[in-house]
C-alpha cells in the first residue's frame, strides 16, 4: 500500500470513529480497516506507557489510505495517559479488569520503574469489567470480530503470547525479541487472559527500555508492516 511521505508525518489523514467514552468522558478512538477486520493494534492501556501511544500513532501517520485488515486504537485508556497514571481516572488497572476466569478481587501492584519493589498499588475494579474504557474495549472486538490482538505495553522487551503463533513468532524474529509465554509473575483479568478465553490470539508486544529514537528505528518500521497488512 502507498505511504506517505516524511514531510506529511506530522498529522493524521485518516479519521476515527469513537467506540465509547473514558471514565472522564474522553473519546475512546479507533481507526478501522478498509476491509474486513483480520487484527486489532492497540496501545496505551497502562498511562504510564505513553511511547506505545506514541510508537503506533507514528506508524498510523504513515499510511496514506486505512490499512486493509488492521484496526488501530492509539489509547486505551486515554485518561491516565493524559493524567500519568498506570490506572485509569478511578485508580483500577485496565489490564486486570477484564472479565477472565481468573480475575481477583484483591488489591494489584506494579513496579514505579524496573529496579523497584512491586509495591504501587491500583485496584482490579470493583467487578470484572467495571471500568467504562473495559467494557468499551470488549464491545468494539464483539463488533469487530479480529483473529488475533497485538497489545502494545513497555518495557520488559519481549514477545509474550501463551500459544505460539506464526504471529508472535515473526513479530519475535522481526524485532530480536525474545519470545516467551508469561511475564514472570502473575497477571490476573488481564486482557490477555479474557482475550484467550474468547478465543482469541492475543499476542503482546512489550517494547524495551529505550529512547523515543531508538523505538522509532527499531520498532515503528515493525508497525508499519502489521498496519500494512504483512504477515497475518
């Protein structure tokens, strides 16, 4: 497919539909396909994760007509983008708000970076899918029924899926990244958990640590391919 040139990488051409509104009533935007829905991409569900907002919104700026097979959702939970936060404006971490089997009720936590304890604390909801950008979520892939999810999150470097698939797998020789199945430590109501139950292949990206630069040469072009539809 046709791409545009750098001077024109500044804005976006293409135009969004709004799929649901955020806990602060912010547009939860998705860029839909040109044809039918194979993938969905989708970014920013942990706020403190802004480059893989801005890593797929480069990528998107690049195309010049919608991707053929790939739906594109820049942020997921644009209010704890916009506010720094991991968790969304009620303090619940999206990604353990889903309704899988395993989800708990009991208090999460995370990292405040790599080399800290995990002792930040944000709540799984009040119930599995509580959250309005959650359920928001579930409904547009109801709607759009895709084969597989790429989630984009940062920065434990790795390609995490929990079955192998010819995704995962040329995603993970694309980029040298290894290819794992877990993140070393327990992820209850995860997306990838409820995404698995649907029968779905969920496949996620986690960039590593690095500037904006070194994303942008190493992991926007990636992007780029799965946009224009290479490889699923």
């Amino acid at each position: 497919m046709n791409l545009r040139s750098r001077q024109e990488w500044g804005t976006h051409s293409l135009k969004p539909d709004t799929y649901g509104r955020s806990r602060l009533g912010l547009p939860l935007e998705v860029w839909r396909p040109s044809g039918e829905c194979k993938l969905l991409l989708f970014a920013g569900i942990h706020g403190e994760e802004p480059e893989t907002t801005s890593a797929l919104s480069r990528a998107l700026r690049r195309l010049s007509d919608p991707s053929p097979h790939c739906a594109v959702v820049l942020a997921a939970n644009p209010d704890g983008l916009i506010r720094g936060t991991r968790g969304n404006a009620q303090g619940v971490d999206l990604n353990r708000n889903f309704p899988a089997s395993d989800w708990q009720p009991d208090p999460v936590t995370h990292r405040s970076t790599l080399d800290d304890p995990m002792d930040v604390v944000l709540s799984p909801g009040e119930h599995p899918g509580s959250e309005p950008e959650a359920e928001a979520l579930m409904s547009l892939i109801d709607g759009l029924k895709p084969n597989a999810v790429i989630a984009l999150h940062a920065p434990l470097a790795c390609i995490d899926e929990a079955s192998e698939t010819r995704l995962g797998t040329w995603i993970a020789e694309r980029t040298g990244l290894p290819l794992v199945n877990g993140v070393g430590y327990p992820t209850p109501g995860s997306f990838g958990s409820w995404g698995g139950e649907q029968g779905i292949a969920v496949v996620t990206y986690e960039f590593p640590l690095a500037s904006t630069d070194v994303l942008v040469h190493e992991h926007v072009p990636v992007l780029v391919e799965l946009l224009s539809n290479i490889q699923y």
